[in-house]
C-alpha cells in the first residue's frame, strides 16, 4: 500500500509532465500550421492580427500559473479516483482554453478578446494532453 501510493506519488508529475509537452507540441504545430495557411492565403483572417493574438496568448504557457487550471483537474481526477477519459479530455481542452483569458487578466488596459481560431487551437491543444494523461495515469486512479 505504501509503495502503491509513493508510486503514484512519482508517476502523477512525470504523467502530468509529459501530457503537458504533448500539449506544447500540438500548440505550436497547429499554430504554426494556421499561420502557414494564412501566408499562402487559404484563409479569411489577417496574418498579422492573429499572429499578434497567438503570440499574446501563448505566452504565458511556459510561466508556472497556467499549470493552475491542469493541475486542479488532475488532482480532482485522482482525489475522487475518476477513471473516465471524457473526463481527463474535456477538462484538459477546458484547462488549456483557459490560458488565453488567464494571459488576458495580467494585461493591463483593455484587449481585445483573441480569435475563435485561438481558442481552437488552445482547446484541441488540451483534448491531446487530457488524453495523453488519461492514457499515462488517469485511467488507473
């Protein structure tokens, strides 16, 4: 019992850690993958306002209190021992799609809300780290 809990104890960062590098990647692949469309003109949106948003955004996601919000739903997951990968799924898209409106507090002045093609990437960005966490272990909580 002892060893299964200072098991778990170790494993839940390195799963939280790893699920949080897949949820970098993706960002940074679908936003470079929006970005790249824009440039070749497949888009309606203008390069350099969504650029400006993206990067205003995503910002903040290497400071420590955008873990805030992932953090909460993997420590609700493994209080309550949810094993369900709905769960870890749609409160990792909800975690990440919170990082905008969290970047969007610690500016000062009046900005703008970011496009909804942000907040899709965010969110899709969340789904896979949600997933990959569930997968690592969620699904044994």
């Amino acid at each position: 019992m002892i060893l299964r809990t200072l098991g778990r104890m170790i494993w839940v960062p390195l799963a939280l850690l790893i699920a949080a590098t897949c949820s970098v990647a993706m960002l940074l692949w679908l936003g470079s993958e929006r970005v790249t469309h824009a440039m070749h003109g497949r888009t309606g949106f203008d390069l350099l306002d969504f650029v400006q948003s993206f990067i205003g955004a995503a910002a903040p996601v290497l400071a420590a209190a955008t873990l805030i919000p992932a953090v909460l739903v993997v420590i609700i997951g493994e209080v309550v021992r949810i094993r369900s990968a709905l769960y870890y799924v749609i409160g990792g898209g909800a975690a990440m799609a919170a990082i905008p409106l969290i970047a969007r507090l610690g500016a000062a002045g009046q900005q703008p809300m970011p496009p909804a093609v942000v907040w899709q990437i965010f969110a899709t960005a969340g789904f896979l780290g949600g997933l990959v966490y569930w997968a690592l272990a969620g699904r044994r909580s």
